[in-house]
C-alpha cells in the first residue's frame, strides 16, 4: 500500500492540490487551458488521474479563468473526489495554494501540490515524492531535474553539503544562479501543518510583485532538511501553448500504444489511440488508423491503414479493411467492413457480416452472414441473416419530414441498382430484380420486378448519330 494512503493503520490521509487557475493566453483561446483535449480528454484529467493513481484520497483544484467550465467539467467526470477552489484574482502560485486551504478536507495530513499543466506527470514519480517524504518525516519535499537549457525555469540553489536551500525564479536570479541546470518542477509534497503556516508567511517582495510558491522550500529548509527526488525531465514539462500540448500529445500516444504493445497488441507507430480504448492481445493497428472514445477492439481483430473509429466495439476477427470511417456502432466476430465503407451511428453488424467499398449504413441492423458489398446506402433498417445487398441498392428513408424502416428477410436477394422506399418488408427468400424500384411488402420467396420492358430497335442507332452529327455541323456554321 501506498506509504502516503489512508488505512486503519493510521496512515497519513493525503490530498492534492492542482492549480490550474491560469488563463493561458498563449494557448490563443476561448478555452480554458487545462480544457484543451489531449488524446481525446481535457488536458487536466491526465495529472488527476497521475494524482489518484499515487494513492492520494481526493484533491482539490484551484480554479479561475473560465472557473465555471473547469468546475462542470471535474463535478461530471469526477464527482465527489475532486472538490474546487476559487482563486479570484490571479495573485501568483502562492496565492493559488493559499486559496486552496479552505477546500482541503480537515483531516488531511499531506498535500501533493501539482499544476494543472504538466499532463505527462507519471504516478511512479509521485509515489517516489511521497515515500521520500515520509520516509524521513520531512515537512516539504519536491522533485527536480536537470535540463539542457533552464531558461525560464526557477533554480534549484544547494547548500555547500548539497542540500537545497531555495527555489530562485529566473527573472529573480543571479547571473552565477542562472548558470544552474537543476530546475523545479514544481511538484511538492508537504505536511499540511506546514504548508498552512508557510503559505500565511509569504511576501510578494519579488520581480512580479506575487506571492510564489516556491518561497515556502526556503522556509522549509530553515526549520529542517528539504528532502528530493530527481524525477525524467520529459515527464515535467508544462504546456503554455499548442505547439508543446502537440509535443505532450505526441509523447502520450507512445505511451498508450506501448502499454498496449506490452499487453500483446501489435501496434504501428502511426496509429493514434486515444486515452480510454481498449485494444486486445493479438489484434492487429496499423498505419494511420485513429481509435477514440469508448472504442474496443477485442481479441484478433484487424483495423488496417487510415480507419478511424468513434465510439465503435470491434468484436473477435473482426476485419477493417483501409480507411472506413466508423461512429457509435458494433461489428460482430469475423465481420468484414471496408475499405472505404461509413459506419454511421447505431449500426450494428453482424457475425460473419460484410459490408464492402463505398457503403454507408446509418441506424441498421446486418445480422450474421448478411452482406451489402458495393456502392450501397442502407439506413434504418435491418437486413435479415444471410441475406445479399446488391452494388447500387438504397433504402429511401427519408421522406422529408420522417424516417421510416426497412426490413429485409432471410436469405433475401436485392439485385444492384434497386431504390427501396420504406416503409416496406422483404420476406425472407425473396427476390428483387436489377433495378426495381421496391414500393410496396414482398412476400417470402416472390421476386418483385418493376422496371420497364427492354425493346430493341433494329437501325436506330445509327440514325440518331446521322441526326446528332448533322446538328453539331450547323452549329459550328452559326
């Protein structure tokens, strides 16, 4: 168990506090910064999940800017175990934590002070944070790292024995303190008896006239030994704009599909999977293929270059050939769908089913064997157990104002290039010529054929093209 994790032992109760109050404004929009979706979630949701994932009990997080949307999006995802806390006007990290406070349950014991920016945080290093401070009863510990160029980063300053003594932000630095390349991150774990005295004690007696945070490391290194962890600097990095939330995304996405390959999913390095879908052992992601929302792709299914799934179970064997493009809808075990078919929302396919190039389903039902393989628009309806869709077939469903249903039986053969207007049934066995135009129910096993009788005009060809030329002659003439 977690060192930090509440238990009947009387363990110490943590909580975390995230502050994620800021506007971003070099994000350049309307959305909060932490709302911005990464991997198909808002970018805060990876340091919560990070949070919970280290053993903390709840968390609270300190919003501002757009407070309103931050707040609606954590009480609907979250519930109960992440409470807000409102920082009203924008008076430095400090302030932030200092806003927190009255949030934190009373009988918390240990805060983990985290940004709301740094999505790649990993819970290991959390855990690392936390034991390192318990381990050794410290009132405050934190994570550092070293970069290749710290500019812009606050310094971590040493004692000679090597202890740290403070956090000095770049703009409040010496020449010889911006030399330093051991940087904070800004993660912290800190006894909460601490944390409030060292809050209430903070100045803005620095460049930017705010409180600072990191203020209370000194304060800490005064009453007793700071404790630290080097943590991998690629995890840390805070996003402040779109070009490092595509840097961060791009490191995520490596994650998800190594923790997939890891599990025995063979996954191209193209592929985006998104935070959430699940991909099974001996399933095959190729190139290209984006996989989002609450998609499954079960054991032994295929999904081949540039498909892109929303929301889509993938049952056993399932086959998708390139580029079909699927929302909200299921595709049974050894089913075949594509290339260059459209899953539109609800469409259920069958075991064994196939839908082929250039067909489109929406709100339909192919049950096993069933196959509509060419150039075909089926929706609302359901297309009986092996029965075949001819190339061309349409169900005409809309009339304008309403949508009506389309019931193909058994074993029913709809031949190419047929329009059929629902509502209206096809029994089972039945047989629709080439070309019909189905207006009215099929019995089981008749064939339908409404088409006009074919009739050859001996000659006639050749007349039409003596008149078309002829005609074409006397226009160039004008």
């Amino acid at each position: 168990m977690p060192a930090e994790m509440s238990d009947e032992s009387g363990a110490d109760k943590t909580t975390a506090i995230i502050l994620a109050a800021g506007q971003g404004t070099r994000m350049k929009s309307s959305r909060p910064k932490v709302l911005h979706p990464m991997c198909g979630r808002p970018m805060i949701d990876f340091i919560i999940t990070a949070a919970l994932d280290a053993g903390v009990d709840d968390a609270v997080v300190v919003v501002g800017h757009a407070s309103d949307e931050v707040t609606a999006h954590l009480s609907e995802r979250y519930g109960h175990r992440i409470r807000t806390a409102l920082q009203p006007e924008r008076m430095g990290t400090g302030h932030a934590a200092q806003c927190a406070l009255e949030a934190v349950a009373a009988d918390a014991d240990v805060a983990l002070l985290l940004c709301g920016d740094t999505p790649l945080l990993e819970p290991d290093a959390l855990q690392r944070l936390l034991d390192v401070r318990a381990q050794g009863d410290a009132l405050l510990a934190l994570l550092t790292c070293h970069v290749a160029d710290p500019t812009g980063y606050g310094r971590i300053v040493r004692s000679a024995d090597g202890q740290v003594e403070s956090i000095v932000e770049h703009r409040d630095a010496t020449a010889e303190q911006r030399s330093i390349s051991e940087i904070n991150p800004a993660v912290y774990a800190a006894r909460l008896d601490f944390l409030r005295d060292a809050l209430m004690g903070l100045h803005s007696d620095n460049d930017q006239g705010e409180l600072y945070l990191t203020d209370i490391v000194a304060i800490a290194a005064l009453k007793s030994r700071v404790a630290d962890c080097d943590a991998d600097a690629e995890t840390l990095v805070g996003v402040n704009d779109r070009a490092q939330l595509a840097a961060a995304e791009d490191v995520m996405f490596g994650r998800i599909g190594n923790t997939l390959r890891r599990a025995g999913a063979t996954i191209a390095t193209s592929a985006r999977i998104n935070a959430g879908v699940e991909v099974a052992r001996d399933a095959i992601i190729e190139h290209g293929v984006v996989l989002r929302g609450n998609t499954t792709v079960a054991e032994g299914a295929r999904i081949d270059v540039g498909c892109v799934l929303d929301d889509v179970k993938v049952a056993a064997g399932a086959y998708l050939k390139p580029y079909s493009v699927c929302q909200q809808s299921s595709i049974g075990v050894d089913a075949q769908i594509g290339p260059f078919s459209h899953l539109r929302p609800d469409s259920t396919i069958g075991q064994r089913a196939k839908v082929g190039n250039f067909v489109e389903t929406k709100k339909v039902q192919l049950h096993a064997g069933a196959k509509a393989s060419h150039l075909s628009y089926l929706g609302d309806g359901e297309v009986g157990e092996g029965a075949n869709i001819g190339a061309g077939t349409i169900f005409c469903n809309y009339d304008g104002f309403q949508k009506h249903r389309t019931v193909i039986g058994k074993g029913a053969f709809i031949g190419s290039d047929s329009q059929i207007v629902a509502p209206v049934e096809i029994g089972d066995g039945a047989y629709v010529a080439t070309g019909t135009t189905v207006t009215k129910d099929v019995p089981a096993d008749a064939l339908a054929i409404g088409r006009t009788r074919q009739e050859n005009k001996e000659g006639y060809a050749a007349r039409i093209k003596r008149r078309l030329k002829a005609a074409a002659e006397r226009a160039k003439k004008k």
